[in-house]
C-alpha cells in the first residue's frame, strides 16, 4: 500500500482563540487545518465546545466524525485530532481490511448486525467524501477504496467444517453465509484447495485498503466541518496535528473533553500506565505480487479467502497475506527486519499454501507490522474498552478524559460503533450512554 498522505496540501493554521498556559513551550504544528477560519460569533452565541481526539486510526477518526456530526445544531464545536504519524499512520494503516460481522468459525459476533451496519455507514461516507463508489471489477484497482467481492473461508480440519455448518444456519440478512462445495468454490476462486469439500461464502463482506479508507474518512470530516462553517447557524473547526503524545496532562484544562485512541500506546501513557486491562500483540503482513510476465492472474470477481492465514487480494496481481501474533511485543516500529520478515514468511506462506497453492508463483514484496491492543475475553467475546476514565486516572482536572481502546484484531468491524457510541457519551458528558457491555471491565480492573 502507498505511504500515507495528505488528500488535500496543508493550510496555514489561522490563531486559535485559547489559553494555552502548559504548553508553551510546545511545539502545535498543523498537518491539516479542515474549515476555513469561522468569522466572529454573534453576539450571544455560546462558548465553543473543544474536543481533543488522540490518535488518527479507525477508533480515532470515528470518534471525530460523530464528534462533528452529533453535536448539537447552532453550535460551535472544535474538533482538534493528535497523531504523531498522521492519518492510518499506526496500526490501522496496516491492518488487513477484511470486513464481516462474524467470527473466523462464522458465527455471529455479539451485536454484530449493529457493528456491522455503523461500519458501513462510515465507509459509505468516507466512499462519498473519495468520490468513488469502490471497486467491483469495472474500476482500476490501484485507485480502488474497497472490493466488493465477498470473503471465501473453506476449513482444513474435520472440527472447524462442523462449526462452520452449525453457525451457517443462522446468519444477518445484510451479510448473509452461504455454503458451497468444492465445484462452486472453486469456480469462485481457480486453483482453490477445498479439502473438505466445503466453503463458506460471505458475498457481501469487503476488502478495504485501510489507508486509502482512513484518508477518505478524513476528507469526509473536514468536509463536515467545511459545510457547516459555511452555514450562519453552527461553526465546526477540524484540525490535524502531527505531534507526540508524552502525557495527558498537557491536555488538561484546554479541552472539554479528550479522547483517547490510541491503540497499543494507550497503556504507554504515565496517567494509564498498568491500568488497562490490555494485551499488546504486534502482527505481520506480507505483500505479493504477481511477477509482470506471469500470464495468469487472480480473477477481477474472486472473492478474497479467509482461512488459517487470510489472502485479501486487492486487484488481479497484489496480495496481503497476514497475519502473524506476536503476544506482548512493545516493538511499534511499522518497518519489518529481514529476520522478521522471514520468520513471518515461514509462518504464513504454509497456512496460504494449504488453500490457495498458486500463491507460491507470487513475489514477496515487502512485509508491515503493527501492534493490536487486545482487550479480556468476556462472556459476549473480546469487546472494545470504552467509557469515562477520570476515576481510572484518579487526579482532578477540567478536562473529562475518555477511552476507546481494545479494538483489537476486529478494529474495522468495531470502530463504526464504539466512535458513535463514545461521542454521544462525550456530548452529554453521561457515560450511560454506552452499553455496561462496554464499560465493565472498569469494575474488574478496580477489583484486582
């Protein structure tokens, strides 16, 4: 995937009417600056709310939009996103894109009908904001948002084809699981291995260049932002800073509420420093591509496959295959060593192998790492940790800090959700807003 980068050349950054007594001696540069500079207030208007997002990945972004998009008519809101490494510089910019409500054994992930349909409303934004409708064959792929081709998953073990055929029967009507045999499957996908003689298709799941989404989510914010500072009755500002995060405190006071997405780095932070309750597991993907004088090449609408190693293939001759788990890695370096990189070879290319053998006509690339923030297995799976965090942090401040975190390896399918559900808490400053599911693992944290 390219390196981020900026869909719009940066605007210099107009004076910000605050006091920013702490940070003098900061440096607050810019990368972006959405809406143009609001003129005065009327008279009578009230004071800007100001909000601080930490982070410019799937959860942060989300944040963002609904911060700009739920907050109250007439009003003026300032929306300020923190991220040394830009837009879908972290671990999102690196994930593996693939879209379904489900499990990897198919079954229905909790609430996965209302994680599903927020995700889609934010693509289907970001889409808008890209002016593109995504690929689906006719377009050119190197220019292409999302696949809509569907996810392939055919099981290599006796226990996993049981599962599958169990969790089968009950499925969202929006992204619907539909068992093939070895026939169909591979008049989907030429050259696939179906050991069992089954599959499951999920037609209307998506592959997603993260990247490419997060910087058309991005435009699809300033653009919010743009046409409501256009407006007489509301004022919206929306701004990207490419600066380091040391610590909470040089927020305090400056902002009426922060929100913190950080991701693995979360944990890093002084003030949560051994109080999330979060595993940091770094993960490796590889890229393919099919050598230029190769004749054949991957159909234009065969679905990506999804098995022990997952394949998103984004175009005829481009492939990730990923990914590699790495449990409690510090490591957040992107950049992948050729030890690494050979060691996440060595591990992938046989669990590809096992379901799509042409892959090994395929030239190795480059490998991308990032660092997955897990969060506890709960009784309803491996949930986002969401909610207030100004009795987690323990110190008095005038800022109200909140937490999105522990997206974990399902990110893409979590973010729609837990970003409209923490700025609806945010604006009314009432954390029962988000479901108890969300916000429990509090009560556990503070038990122990």
């Amino acid at each position: 995937m390219p390196p981020p980068h900026s869909t719009h050349p940066p605007s210099p950054l107009p004076p910000r009417p605050r006091l920013l007594q702490s940070l003098g001696s900061c440096s607050r540069r810019a990368a972006t600056y959405a809406a143009s500079s609001p003129s005065p207030s009327p008279p009578g208007w009230p004071r800007p709310l100001r909000y601080a997002v930490l982070g410019a990945g799937f959860a942060g972004l989300s944040v963002a939009w609904h911060l700009l998009k739920q907050s109250p008519k007439d009003s003026r809101v300032s929306v300020d996103v923190y991220d040394e490494n830009g837009v879908g510089g972290g671990a999102s910019g690196v994930s593996g894109g693939l879209l379904h409500p489900y499990s990897p054994k198919a079954k229905l992930l909790w609430r996965g009908g209302e994680f599903w349909k927020e995700s889609m409303d934010l693509l289907r934004s970001a889409e808008k904001a890209n002016g593109t409708a995504g690929s689906d064959g006719a377009s050119r792929d190197d220019e292409a948002l999302i696949w809509r081709r569907g996810i392939l998953r055919p099981p290599t073990t006796e226990k996993a084809a049981d599962i599958l055929l169990e969790n089968a029967q009950s499925c969202l009507q929006s992204c619907s699981l539909q068992v093939l045999d070895s026939d169909a499957a591979q008049r989907l996908i030429p050259g696939l291995r179906v050991p069992l003689n089954l599959a499951i298709y999920m037609p209307l799941a998506l592959n997603i260049n993260p990247r490419k989404y997060l910087q058309a989510l991005f435009s699809a914010c300033q653009n919010v932002a743009n046409e409501a500072s256009a407006s007489s009755s509301e004022q919206k500002e929306f701004n990207l800073y490419n600066e380091h995060i040391d610590n909470l405190h040089q927020f305090s006071g400056d902002y009426d509420a922060v929100i913190i997405c950080l991701g693995g780095k979360a944990s890093s932070l002084p003030e949560l420093t051994n109080k999330l309750p979060l595993r940091t597991c770094r993960g490796v993907i590889a890229e393919f591509r099919l050598p230029s004088d190769t004749v054949e090449k991957y159909g234009s609408r065969s679905p990506s496959i999804l098995s022990d190693a997952w394949l998103a293939f984004q175009g005829p001759r481009t492939v990730s295959v990923g990914s590699t788990w790495q449990w409690k890695s510090d490591n957040h370096d992107p950049s992948v060593s050729d030890e690494e990189a050979r060691s996440a070879m060595e591990e992938l290319l046989p669990k590809a192998s096992a379901v799509y053998p042409g892959i090994s006509k395929w030239d190795y690339v480059r490998a991308r790492a990032g660092i997955r923030a897990m969060p506890p297995l709960t009784a309803n799976g491996s949930l986002p940790l969401l909610g207030c965090l100004n009795d987690v942090i323990g110190e008095r401040s005038n800022s109200a800090f909140w937490l999105v975190g522990g997206l974990g390896a399902r990110g893409l399918l979590y973010h729609g959700l837990a970003g409209k559900l923490t700025a609806k808490a945010v604006i009314s400053s009432d954390e029962n807003m988000i479901p108890s599911e969300f916000t429990c693992w509090k009560a556990v944290k503070a038990s122990r």
